[in-house]
C-alpha cells in the first residue's frame, strides 16, 4: 500500500520511538510525508487561575511537547520531510482531529504500556484511536 501522509504521535516514551522508528520506515518506503503531532495533555491546569505559576507551568509542557518533536528530527537519517504539531487537551482526540485535518493514510503510535486497574479505569489513548480513527491505525507494542 502507497500512503501519501503517516501521522505519528510522539510523547517521548519508549513506546513512541519504537513507532516513530517504523513510520519513519514506512514512510522512506512508500515516500510519504510524516505529521508528527505532540499533545501537552493539560488538564489539571485548566480551570486554575491563570497566575504565574500556572503559566509556567503551562509553557514548560509546550516546551517538553516541543522536545519531544527535535527528538523525533534526530531519528529521521533520510532527510524524510516531517510536519511538527503541537496540540493542548485529551491526547486521542487531539490525534484524532489532526488525523482528520492533515488528511493522513495512516497513524503509527506506540501503545501506552498501561495495564490492569489504569488501562481499566483510563482507557488506553492507542485504544481509542484505534476505535474511532477514519484511517488504518498501526499501533506498535
């Protein structure tokens, strides 16, 4: 299968670049562009009011979601062309909506590495998407 765009979320866990070290793969295959998506996943920030520390707080998130996505940049050996987003809310639906926006073929993400009483109460992100996403999903383990 030739696919033209490969969304790959990216946290910065292992789980991730073991997906990002596939897209990256598929996409030098088949000659797709990657969309490489990072949420900061804020949610105990909203609602607080807004003050100093919140703020700081704040930005240091975007900052590791900004991390996250140079660290991605450094596994990319040939020169693949990568779209860096970087989203604020529920990291599946922020995927979802980028999967949607970007158009993509296909997302390659990492599972999340949760298990029993958390998987349970929590649901998985990887799960999620893979439930509901309009494209293939390729969820790496």
């Amino acid at each position: 299968m030739m696919y033209k765009k490969i969304l790959v979320p990216t946290d910065g866990s292992e789980f991730a670049k073991k997906a990002q070290r596939h897209a990256l793969f598929l996409a030098s295959v088949t000659g797709a562009e990657i969309v490489a998506v990072s949420v900061t996943e804020n949610n105990f920030v909203n609602g607080l009011p807004l003050d100093d520390e919140v703020y700081q707080l704040n930005q240091l998130l975007k900052e590791r979601s900004e991390e996250n996505l140079e660290e991605f940049d450094k596994l990319n050996e040939d020169d693949l062309k990568i779209t860096h987003v970087i989203k604020e809310g529920s990291p599946a639906r922020c995927i979802l909506e980028v999967a949607s926006e970007e158009d993509v073929d296909l997302i390659v993400m990492g599972s999340s590495g949760k298990s029993g009483f958390d998987r349970f109460i929590m649901g998985s992100v990887a799960d999620k998407v893979v439930n509901s996403a309009k494209c293939a999903v390729l969820v790496i383990h």
